[in-house]
C-alpha cells in the first residue's frame, strides 16, 4: 500500500503542473489525498460509484476514475472538471498511482525477503527460486552493513540511510529487522573491497552525525559472493557491534576482519572464562586495583612495555613506574615487563571487560 504521504506529494506535483484540483479516495468514500478542500461533499457518490460497473465517468463537475491493483479496486479518483483534458488528465494520474502501486509492492516483496533471509527463515531452494522472481542477482559480491542508532525508531536515520543509496546503480537493499538497528546489504562494484566498504561506513557515520543528529555506530560482516551467506554476513556484523562494544569502544566503526583476539574472547564460554580469572588473579579482580594501578597499566601497554616513555607521559620517576610495576608483580605474581605475563595480563582484562558486559545483559 502506498502511504498517503506518497499519495499527497504525487497529486500536488500534477496540480503544479496542470492546475486541476485532484482527490485521492479509497473504496468507502475517505480522503487519502487532495488539492482541494470539499472532498467529503462527494463521499455519496464515490460509493456509487465504487459499485457501479463503469470504470470512469463524469459527474457534478467531476471525472471519477477507478484505480485497479491487479483487478482489485484499490481508489477512485476525482479529477475536478469534465473536458477531454481534463479526462486526459485524469488517465494520466490512474496511469501513475498504478505504477506506484506496482513498484511499491515490488519494494515490499523485495523488501520481505531480505528480511527473511538475514533472519534465516528461507529454505536453500526458496532462496534462489524468489531471488529469480524478484530479479535479484543470486552470485553478487555483497556485504551486510549494520548501524545501530542511539533511540529506537530513528526515522530521521533511516530516511537519510536511504537518500545515501538512492542514486546508487547497485542493487543494494536497505531495511530493518529490530528497532535499533538499520541494515543495508550493499552490492559491491567489481574491484570493491574491505578498504572501500570501510571508507562507506565511515561516510554514513558522518552523514548521521551531522544530517540526522544522531550518534550511530557502524559494523561491517565479510564480504560474500552468493545471496545464500547474506545472512552469514549479517550475523558477523552483529558480533563485530558486540565485541566493539566491548573492547574497541572508542571506535565507531568496526569490522569483523578487524576484530582480533576479542573476536575469539566473545566465543569464549562464561565458566572457562571465570575459571581463566580466578587463576590469574587469584580470587581477585582488576576492578580491586586502585586508579594510580589501573592508569599505570594502561599507559604501559599504550607505550608497548616502554617503560622510559611510560614514566615520561605520566610525569613520574622511571624508579617509581618501576616501584609500582614490582607492586603489581607482587600482587598477581605477573611481571608486565615479560613480554608472556604482559600478554596474559591484558588477555585477562578483556575477559573480565567480555564478563562485565555479559552479566549486564542478563540485568
């Protein structure tokens, strides 16, 4: 069904240009959309009209028009004035609100199934027998981009999302399947990869931020080659959200490629990882550590275990970063100036972040 929105613009951009006043009617005798202010006078005579046999004709100063999708009588049109330009005029509006209905049905079945394929509700064979009946080519290079807005519904965001593919040649599908999150599966040229997509989202961060007012974050899943693993893609967007989240909070888009070791500490299961942590620490947690400990390590493994350049961006004594450093060893029998307890220390503050944020879930 088209909105009345669609509807309303279509009929005032032919007044524009003919000057004749048209109303949009539906089958029981109700406005939709008009240029003019009397519609509800005519109401009566739409209904008779609605069930007499003719298709058109001409009545009280008015062209009435039946307007069909597939045989089903969808609107009546009145078209204010009885010439032959004004009934031109009249087939001419019934011959576009019936392509409109056409495309946007299309748009809706396209629409639907994609939908159902990022969800995996599609049998194998379903998905390329209604592939080919849409038209959608079932071997392109596609990729699921995921943006998760801050509010829920963000019309604002969808809408923008949209008028940044329209002009788009690619068949690429925007849609949605929560209210939190817009999916846009992007048809890549020949020669687009990972560095191009990356470069997109980041287009599409900005274009939110300042257009629609709305703080966003972007993950991208891998790229496919058949419209069977769109869904695979999808679901690797999803985690890469997730486990930014988690670990790489300060970036606002991220890739499943780019994931790292969080990818492998997300698939982790929550007693190993309690378990990882009790021998690390021994009962303890990083969140016991003070902020002059906490700080410390994070500056130490910014500087990659320099401990000169550590000492010196935290305007301390390389004696007392070093006093602090044997306090910590001291406290978890790790070392942070071994390079193996360096690497099993900060593996054990991204498991207890992933714990964190998994027992937040659960609230």
């Amino acid at each position: 069904m088209i909105s009345n929105q669609i509807l309303q613009n279509t009929v005032e951009g032919i007044k524009a240009i003919t000057r004749i006043d048209i109303c949009v009617m539906d089958t029981e005798g109700k406005a939709l959309a008009a240029t003019m202010n009397n519609a509800e006078e005519y109401e009566d005579a739409v209904l008779a009209f609605v069930d007499s046999p003719a298709d058109s004709q001409a009545l009280s100063g008015y062209q009435f028009f039946k307007v069909y999708d597939e045989q089903q009588l969808e609107y009546v049109l009145l078209v204010k004035g009885d010439s032959d330009d004004v009934y031109m005029v009249g087939k001419m509006v019934t011959f576009q609100i019936q392509n409109l209905l056409v495309a946007y049905k299309e748009r809706y079945d396209k629409d639907n199934f994609i939908k159902n394929l990022l969800l995996d509700n599609l049998l194998l064979v379903d998905i390329y027998n209604r592939a080919k009946k849409l038209h959608i080519d079932a071997e392109a290079r596609r990729v699921v981009i995921l943006i998760e807005t801050k509010t829920e519904k963000d019309t604002n965001a969808l809408e923008t999302v949209r008028t940044l593919f329209t002009n788009s040649k690619a068949k690429d599908f925007i849609t949605a399947v929560d209210e939190k999150n817009i999916i846009v599966v992007k048809e890549l040229k020949p020669g687009e990869g990972y560095e191009d997509m990356e470069k997109l989202a980041k287009v599409i961060l900005d274009m939110l931020n300042t257009e629609a007012m709305s703080k966003v974050h972007v993950a991208l899943g891998t790229i496919v080659g058949e419209i069977k693993d769109v869904s695979r893609s999808y679901k690797e967007a999803k985690m890469a959200l997730d486990v930014g989240k988690i670990f790489y909070c300060e970036r606002n888009v991220i890739a499943y490629s780019n994931l790292g070791i969080g990818r492998l500490i997300y698939q982790l299961p929550m007693p190993l990882c309690k378990m990882f942590i009790k021998e690390i620490f021994d009962g303890k947690s990083p969140d016991d550590f003070d902020e002059e400990t906490l700080s410390t390590i994070n500056k130490f493994f910014e500087n990659n275990l320099n401990v000169s350049e550590t000492s010196r961006q935290l305007y301390i004594h390389r004696n007392t970063l070093v006093y602090r450093l044997d306090k910590l060893q001291k406290m978890t029998n790790l070392d942070l100036r071994v390079f193996e307890d360096a690497i099993t220390f900060k593996i054990a503050l991204m498991v207890v972040k992933y714990m964190k944020y998994m027992e937040n879930l659960e609230y």
